[in-house]
C-alpha cells in the first residue's frame, strides 16, 4: 500500500495505491493521526488506486470514521472500484460511508 495526502484548510485528501491488508492497517492508522496532530478535522479518502481490502483494512476505516467524528469531522470515499464496492455491501458497511464519484465532489460536500 502506498499512501500521499495533499492538506486543504482543515480537509485532507488521502490517496491509497494497492491493497489495504493487515500488514499496512497500523501504517495507515499512524498516517491519519499525524493529519489530526496537523489540525485535519475531514478526511476525503481517494479509493480509485486501492485493489484489495481485508478485514483488518475494513476495521481500519471503520476506526476512522470513529476517530473522525471524534474531532468533528467527516469522511468520504470516492470512487470505490466494483470489488472495493461489493466488499462493503456484502458487509454491509456501505451504509456507514458516503460514497462520491470525484475528489471534488467529495470536498463540496464536506462545506
């Protein structure tokens, strides 16, 4: 997995490349706490690159969606592909997230 974000105001865009497994849950969970040392309150995750999800990956984003709402904020994900999307249906975790098509769109809605 390889993780970038990119800071705007109080929102960052974190980008995953690859699968989302249990070997790269902690990383990824350390990277979100340092964006919430850095005064991030929303997070717009970019899903587009991400191939593969386990469930220490699903636990992971369920954690921040928890971490999140603690500091006020909120999450998006944006463009999911199919196996990602049909990950979360049949977890039924798909009710838990609000799914965008575009960066942009996701940013709108976090205004």
């Amino acid at each position: 997995m390889k993780l970038s974000y990119e800071d705007h105001d109080a929102i960052t865009v974190l980008t995953i490349s690859g699968d989302m497994t249990t070997d790269q849950a902690e990383s990824f969970r350390r990277s979100c706490q340092e964006r919430f040392g850095a005064g991030i309150r929303d997070f717009v995750l970019d899903l587009r690159h991400m191939t593969f999800i386990d469930s220490a990956g699903l636990e992971a984003l369920l954690w921040l969606i928890d971490e999140v709402s603690e500091h006020g904020g909120q999450l998006r994900l944006v463009s999911p592909d199919e196996a990602i999307r049909k990950i979360l249906e049949v977890t039924r975790l798909e009710r838990r997230f609000n799914v965008h098509d575009s960066i942009e769109s996701a940013a709108k809605s976090l205004r």
